[in-house]
C-alpha cells in the first residue's frame, strides 16, 4: 500500500514566486473596481478565497456582493496568472526536486493541500517543473477555510 505524503506550496515547496500577488490586485480592480491589495490583511496559512473575503470586507464590499461575485473573481485571478505564469520566475526551497525525485515511485503517492486555487497551484508548480510529481490535491477553490 502507498504512503501518502502532502505539501503546501508557498513556504514549502516554493520560497518565491512572482504573479500571485498580482492577479489578487488585477482582480479587486476588474471585478469591484478597487484599487486593493492582499496586504491589507494577515494573509499567512489562509486560502485565496479567505483572503479575497477578508480584503474585501477591509475595503467595505458587503457579503452579498462578495458572494454574488466570488467565482468571476477566481476566474479572472487564474485567467490573468495562467496567462502570465509561463513567463515568471519561480525560486524552490534547496533540495526540492532532490526530495520529490526520491519519493517519486511505487511506495508513495505525493499530493498538494493549498490554499492557491487550483489553477494557478499548477501553474506556479509547471513553472518550476516540479508538478509532474503531484497526482491529487485540495486546493484554495474547494473551500473557504484550508481544514475544510
């Protein structure tokens, strides 16, 4: 029987990547038409869709609002980090690939728990050519709160 081991990304696996911060602010623009930022909040071990609710509560957006247009702003996030992610430079920890080659095989079955949302997880670790290695994973889209 496989072991399963999960890693997070940020702070895990990835000790810098450009563009995420990004798309939240391109998205509080184009979908509330605010100029916001992430670090409005304490954003640290909370899912994209948390802190997306937090800065927008900060910034006066009711929760009806919020809700009513939580999945345009998911899309919008991952359609403009998708789009510039390949051209993005993206920093591992030391020995990452070295610690994934060697759990890649039969006795081990390596997946992700998030809080990015899905596609910009896959494109932030395709970018670092280390996605390959992650067969399933709980992302940042599924639910609001990462225990979930």
């Amino acid at each position: 029987m496989k072991k399963l081991i999960l890693f997070d990304i940020d702070g895990t696996l990835v000790a810098r990547h450009e563009g995420h911060n990004e798309a939240f602010a391109v998205a509080f623009k184009e979908v509330h038409g605010i100029n916001a930022s992430i670090h409005m909040v304490d954003y640290h071990g909370k899912t994209d869709q948390q802190i997306i609710r937090d800065v927008l509560k900060v910034c006066g957006i009711s929760q009806d609002a919020i809700d009513a247009k939580m999945d345009q702003f998911m899309q919008v996030m991952c359609d403009y980090y998708v789009t510039v992610g390949p051209s993005l430079t993206t920093e591992l920890f030391d020995d990452v690939t070295k610690t994934l080659d060697a759990l890649d095989g039969d006795d081990y079955l390596l997946g992700l728990v998030t809080g990015n949302l899905e596609p910009i997880a896959h494109t932030k670790l395709g970018r670092a050519d280390i996605d390959k290695y992650f067969k399933l994973g709980g992302f940042g889209n599924e639910a609001l709160d990462r225990s979930q």
